[in-house]
C-alpha cells in the first residue's frame, strides 16, 4: 500500500521541483542577452610544472543591442582565446590550487571578447571552476 502512494506522489514531486528550480519568471527576463562559452580547462602552474588544471566556465555578457546570432557564432573564438590566454600566462589562484584568479581571467577574456565582438560585449562572468584535483597538491605559497 505504501508503495502505491510513494509511486503516485512522485510525479507531484518531480513538477514542484522543477518549478523551484526555474525561480521566479522575473529574474529571466532580467538577464540580458548572453554567450556562455564551453567548459574549458586550464593549467595551474607552479614555475614550469603542471600540479591541477581547472574547469571553467565563462558568460559573456552583451548589450540589448547586440545581434545575439552573429555573437553566438563566434563561441569557438572565444572559447579559443581563452585557452590561449590561460596557457600563456596560467591563472593561478592567489591563495590555493583549486581556484583561479577570478578578476584577472575577467580582465583578459573582457580584453579578448571586446576584440572578438566588437562594442556589443559589456562584461564577462566566471559561472563556474572545478577543479580536477581537490588533494594531493603542494603547498601553495601564497597560503
């Protein structure tokens, strides 16, 4: 008997949640036109060695202006100037080896994306960093 019930409640389940995660309508509307660029590793780097390399996502933020379809063609440009700024000079974090320099990455790939994009672009978001090692780093010298 329990069982039944368990199975008819879950589809009651399943709609309230994905109605909680879709937040409130107005904060959709709010957002902008917007390029998320692809998850892309990059190197974190003590002196010439290699100790973790990190996920990132990027969002590049336009105006309401801007022509999202000819913008959203040039992702892989994007995406390509950001692996190359990071491994050029390697975004480590200022404290660990499980984060980026968040400000600095912001500050190049704007540098970038304006480059790539024209006056469209307003800014850039870091949306996300994970990091491919959690342990077994070395000490970071800035801890």
């Amino acid at each position: 008997m329990h069982r039944r019930s368990l199975l008819a409640a879950i589809p009651a389940l399943i709609l309230a949640n994905r109605a909680s995660a879709a937040g409130p309508p107005a904060a959709k509307a709010q957002a902008g036109q917007y390029v998320d660029i692809s998850p892309v590793a990059l190197p974190v780097v003590i002196g010439e060695r290699v100790v973790n390399y990190i996920f990132v996502g990027v969002r590049v933020n336009l105006s309401q202006v801007a022509n999202l379809q000819k913008i959203r063609e040039r992702e892989p440009f994007f995406r390509d100037a950001l692996v190359r700024a990071g491994h050029r000079t390697p975004f480590t974090g200022k404290t660990d080896f499980v984060t980026l320099d968040v400000d600095r990455l912001k500050a190049v790939m704007l540098k970038e994306a304006v480059r790539l994009g024209g006056r469209d672009i307003q800014s850039v978001a870091v949306t996300s960093q994970t990091a491919k090692r959690q342990s077994g780093l070395p000490r970071h010298p800035g801890a």
